[in-house]
C-alpha cells in the first residue's frame, strides 16, 4: 500500500544549515520548522480543536500514549476512530511512545530487556510497555507519527549507565521498527528517539546505530531533563549533522521562545513543549519583547493589550487589566486567553523562522533574536 | 438627555399571559423571553465573550456587584470604560446589586436602616452597601441594568421576620431609586425588586409600594432559596399580574429548564442562573429528552453527541465518549465544551417559547413540555 508521507526540502540555509521543508502526511502538509501543541489526554488545555485552527493554524499536535492508554484505553480510541475521529482533529497528530512518562511520573517499577514494568499513576495498576506494545498502542491511537518506546535517563548519569542505557535504547528501537514494519499499511509514520545522556560519543553512536532502520525520521530524545541550556545545544550540535539530510529531525521537548530559533540553527525540523501552555495558566505571558507577569500591579488598570505586535483574539481584545483580573479572579477563560496568546506567539515564532529560511535571511533573524533575549 | 431605553410588548399569549417583547438598550436590543448567562466575576465561565456571541447569541449576560466591588474594584472598571470596555462585550449587561452575595455568602456582619456591613469572602475587609452606594457602583460598572439594594431573607422565615425585611426592601427601593432618578443620564435602567418570603399578602404590599416608584422594569427576588417549586411559581403568580404590563418582569436566580415556560406560562420576560453552567462543570447536560450524566459508564465508547436535535459546537463534533474522556481526565475543554451545549440549550429552549408565543402556540408548546419533564 503506498503512502503520502514524504518531507521535502525546500530550501537550506548555507551558513547555518537551518531548514525550511514541507512533511506531506495523511492529515495535510506540515511546513517546517514546525512547534506542536502538547495535547497530552487528547485535548490541549483550554483551546478548542476549532480554535486551534482558526486562532493558531496549528498543522500538528502531540498526543501522549502512556496518558491514553491508561484513560480511556487504547481500544476506546480504535473504535472512535483513532485520535483524529476520537478528539475530531482532522489534522495530523504525533504521539510519543510513553517512554518518557513512565521514567519520569516516577511510576517505574523495572526496566527489563524486555521493556519495562510500571505502575499507573493513576490507580497503581501494573502495565508493562515493550517495545512492540508500544506500537500497537500507536497503532490503535492512529496518529500520524507514532515514536518508539526509549529509556530516559535523568541528568546526571554517570558514562557506564548512559552506555547501558543508550545500548537499549537501540536494541528496543530494533524491536520496535521490525513490528512497525510487519504492520506499515502507509498511514502511519514511525520515528526512532537518540539517545546518549550528554556524552557525545553515546549520541554518535547511538544515532549511527539507528541509522541503520532508515527510519521515517528521528528524533533527539533525553534533552530538557535539567542539563544546562548549552549542553543540550551542544548534543544537538553533534547529533544533528549525523542524520539524513531527507528525513525531518525532531527535538522533543524543547523549548522557551529564544531556544526555538537555536534549534533552527542547528538544523531542526520539530519541536515540542508544554513550556507556553503551562507558563499561560499560570500567568506568564511571552511576548516579542520579553515576559509579561500579569499578576504584577503594574497591569492593575493598564488598557493596553499584552503584546501590542501580537494579532492572536486575546492581544486584539482584551486589556492586561482584564486579563489580570481573570487571572487573579481564578477565571477559567483567563487559561484560554493566555494559551492561545502564548501557543500563537511559538507558532508565529516558527513562521517567522521559516519565512526568514525561505528568504535567505535567516542568519540575520537569528542574530536579531540573539541581540533582544541577551 | 433621552434615552433608547424601551420595552416593546410584541404578543401576549390569552390563554396563559406570556409574553414576547423586545427590549430596547444602549448595547442592543433584546428579545424576550430571554435567558440571561451568568458572568459572575466579569466572565462567564469557560466561555469566550466570541463564542457567547457567534455560537449562543446571547443579547444580555449578568454580572456580580458583590464579586466586582471587591475586585478587581469599580474604579478600575470604570476607568476601562466600564463593564462593556472592561470586558470587551459590546451587548447588554445587566448587574445585581450585591444584596444576595452579602446575605448568602455568610460574610454578613451587620443590616442596618442605613445599609449592611459585611466582611470580604477574599481577605476578611469590611465593607458597607448603602441602597445609594450600590447603585454608584454600578454606575461604575455602567450595566445597562442595574438593580436596587434588597434584602434576601433566608427560607423559611416568620411572617414578622419577613414583614420587617420587606418594609426595609421597600424604604431601601425609594432610596436608591431616588439616588438613581438623581444621576440618570439615559445610559443605566434601574429594577427594584420584590420581596416577601413566601407570603403572598407581603409579596403583594411589596409589590404595589413598588409600584409607586413608576420603575423601569420590576424583578422578582427572594425565590430559589431552598422553597419547593410550586412555593416559587404560586410568589410569581401572586405578583406579576400586579406589575405594570409595559414594563419588562425580571425573576432572579431561576431555573432548571422545565421551569423556563413556566415562569414564561406567569407573565415573566427575564431569568437568570447559574444551573446550566454550573451543571455543565459538573458532568451534567441537559437535553431535549432529559439529562446526560456523562461520567456514566454506559457512555465509555459512545459515538453519539450528547443531544442529536441540539446544533451547538459541541454536539455538532464530539461524542459522549470523548466528552467523557475529557470530565475523567479534568481536562478544562471539558467545561467550555459542556457550558457551551447547557447554555445553548437554555437559550434555545428561550427562543423555542419566545417564537411559540409569537404563533400564538404557546400554551401548545407549555403542555408538550409538561409532558416530557413528567
């Protein structure tokens, strides 16, 4: 069965490497570099699926497997239609592979060759996830793009237990892209996740290794985890260069808004995070020019939008008075109004990348950006 | 200075009184019957001021003096052009006058003839409402309705109780009418409001000292304080035939959606509550043929909307299923989604009565809906 999934590189920056690129997919054309809205339970916390189209344009969100297949369940969603009939999403969706749930809700019971024994945070019942039973639960989710089960280590680990970690990471990618292969029917994609702490030479290898599946694209996992900001650049820096030109690279869970261009830079296609949809619900707003606190008095009787540059529904309506009235009044409508703010600023920040790559003017953007986040 | 202010009797049903009419404000003109959303604290809950308008329709919302005395403050609304530029809602507002907050939020210190003095449910601060600094505040807050100072007596009370509070209603009534007739401008209509327990012989006094105010519209208060229903609807019989037929007929605080016609079936044009969004919080949606408890198991992969007759957002794209998902996992799309389809139907249900009066099928459509809700 054939398959519309295809990325296709538009243009290329020659000084950075930065990448501009269309991913075709089942659910429409992804335009990169792209940031997708964690949706972790199926839902993005407080935006409507119509308003993520009209207000923010999002081509692609993220689903998170170890959440819905504790609730609802796997088989819930298959006989709802996978996720995009399940949430009514007609666009694509990504979904991680629970990984880094199940190492990092502290649900972790034991890591096995075979994969690993955990507990539900939710009633602490026990599950195991293997690397192919991660699969069937993308497969039954039907997402897009489905990730492999990896082993996330927390920062610091010593070399010896990174090498460990990481040789798994691999031998589990192994499993896993064998069981999607058996199973590709063409509407889903499936990414492998390097790993390696932060030792370069683990990253290597373990991004030669999983070069050897040809896979749909990669990812960069195991960053965001507490390292210093320069030392997941760095990883990225050694990582990125390894993979195939052909392939979109996906950094997962990265990052605050001066971060989204850095990654750029170093030749990213993807990114995550749930950074502007936690900070808006609790009360920090990104902005062009730096970060709006909006329970500060200052905005007590203050008429003027949060980011006067911004034309999301919250910036062409409503004051920061208003604005931290309903934070401070507890109002639910005030988490609306500063995600969509706040998801709408990362995504015109990833236009305006894409826009810059496509007109050859991406170094200057980035050293702009550069000059106004120091 | 004139005044668009007006109330326009459109149709009277012969059989039972209930009337269409239209009433005219500075933001808009509103049919009646009309239900009014309760936006508490300068926001209905979970819902966009965009979406009251482009998926309710909703003519005229009501907000909370208590709520919005104590913050964000008066002055600081009325320096962002009062409620409507606070807000940015460009419709009609109708604002209580705090009476019911202070008496039913247990931070009641102290009635006086002068006024009450009442303690801050936020930080314990004490406070007086004066029958004259109620309606300068909602100057403030510059509703297009505002509504006098009363006091709200805990049900049940003695006919002696009850006569001493509705004497002070009434002298508080004149007062702040007085203070109103004052500073009216033709910006702000003004509603005393009748009161009386559950005495018709005090409802009835009440409602003719009432009178002698020539008022621009009357409400009904004091009703939905833990009496039966037909206590509620036998107060609403007892005193709207006594209040001027051209003016608009306001009951406070009711009701659940069988009771709609009925206060329609007595001659009242306007209600208000917060049991559709509270409700919708809670799991509950009401439907044409009943209520929908969604956490019910019996929905856990149920491919139907909540009400396959209702045309709202939400029963337009997402299954019962999903739906309960979402209450489940507490995922806040939850609430807008069910606030949205109850408010929806309430103002269906007001726009159903509103064109069977005008048909003149109205007492048709009260025995068709007796009928359901048996």
């Amino acid at each position: 069965m054939g398959s519309v999934f295809r990325f296709e590189l538009q243009a290329v920056c020659p000084e950075t490497g930065a990448r501009a690129g269309l991913l075709h997919t089942p659910h429409g054309v992804i335009e990169t570099p792209v940031f997708m809205p964690v949706g972790t339970q199926a839902a993005i916390k407080g935006v409507l699926q119509r308003d993520l189209i009209s207000d923010l344009d999002a081509k692609i969100i993220l689903a998170n497997t170890y959440h819905l297949f504790l609730r609802p369940g796997p088989e819930v969603v298959r006989a709802l239609g996978g996720l995009h009939g399940f949430m009514n999403w007609p666009r694509a969706v990504l979904t991680d592979s629970g990984g880094f749930q199940v190492f990092s809700l502290d649900t972790l019971r034991k890591v096995t060759e075979e994969g690993v024994l955990f507990r539900s945070h939710l009633n602490g019942d026990q599950h195991m996830f293997t690397p192919e039973s991660t699969i069937d639960v993308q497969r039954a989710l039907g997402s897009d793009i489905m990730m492999v089960l990896d082993e996330c280590l927390a920062y610091p680990a010593s070399h010896e237990a990174a090498r460990a970690s990481t040789d798994r990471t691999v031998r589990w990618a192994r499993a896993a892209y064998t069981h999607y292969r058996q199973h590709a029917d063409g509407t889903q994609n499936c990414f492998p996740i390097v790993q390696g702490s932060m030792f370069p030479d683990l990253r290597r290898q373990c991004a030669e290794q999983l070069l050897e599946l040809d896979a749909d694209g990669y990812a960069i996992g195991g960053l965001s985890v507490g390292e210093p900001r320069a030392l997941s650049l760095e990883m990225t820096e050694v990582v990125a260069p390894l993979l195939p030109p052909g392939r979109p690279r996906y950094v997962m869970g990265v990052g605050m808004p001066d971060e989204l261009p850095e990654y750029v830079a170093r030749g990213i296609d993807m990114m995550d995070c749930v950074l502007p949809s936690r900070n808006a619900r609790n009360g920090y707003f990104f902005t062009l020019t730096g970060r709006v606190v909006i329970k500060q008095s200052q905005y007590k009787d203050d008429a003027a939008p949060i980011d006067s540059n911004c034309s999301c529904y919250t910036c062409r309506n409503f004051s920061r008075a208003y604005l931290r009235h309903l934070f401070l009044a507890g109002e639910m409508t005030f988490s609306t109004l500063a995600t969509l703010h706040n998801l709408r600023r990362y995504l015109d920040i990833m236009r305006e990348i894409r826009e810059s790559i496509l007109d050859g003017k991406f170094p200057a953007y980035l050293r702009e950006r550069r000059k106004v986040s120091e």
